[in-house]
C-alpha cells in the first residue's frame, strides 16, 4: 500500500481543536510529510506568530488574504523542491522570513 506524500501543505494556523502549529510539527515529525513544503495561511502577522510559523517548521508564513501570485510562486518553488530531492540534489530554500510575513 502506498503512503500519501503530499509535496506541499497549507494550514491555517486557527483551527478550533488544535492549533496549525501543532498539526505542523505533527507533520515534520511524519515521514510521509516530513519533507513537505509547509506553507502557514493565517490572519495573524505579527513578529512573534511568524517566529511560531518558523518554530513549528512551516517553511512560509502568507498573511490572508494571500495574493495568487505569492502563492503561484511559492507553489513553482515547492515543485522545484521536490524534482531536486527526486533527482537527488538539493535547492537552496527560497524562505522570504525577514521577520516580516509574506502576503
């Protein structure tokens, strides 16, 4: 039986039972979703969200309402991410963490 790998995760952050940066850290500590591209989608902007993003193991932070272009990109970048790791070589991350959320 095969196991569901998906490449790229996006998860609000305010979910009712359990926070999205619980289910992140969940999904880094997964096999199957411990290399997925992490992607936070949340109203919440401020510093110390972002610096909870990044210590959950999310890979970007976009603030609601997401612009389609940032998130296209995005998309374009996890894709390159898997065909490296497919191919076996590495891609330098794209991360736009200036202490300031993508949006």
């Amino acid at each position: 039986m095969r196991s569901f790998r998906p490449p790229v995760v996006l998860l609000d952050i305010g979910l009712p039972d359990i926070s999205g940066y619980e289910v992140a850290k969940r999904l880094r500590e997964l096999p199957e979703t411990r290399q997925a591209f992490l992607i936070a989608i949340t109203g919440y902007g401020g510093p110390e969200y972002i610096e909870q993003s990044e210590s959950a193991g999310f890979d970007e932070h976009l603030l609601k309402p997401v612009e389609p272009l940032k998130l296209s990109a995005l998309l374009a970048t996890a894709a390159a991410r898997t065909a490296a790791a497919e191919r076996g070589t590495e891609l330098k991350s794209e991360r736009s963490r200036t202490n300031k959320p993508c949006n």
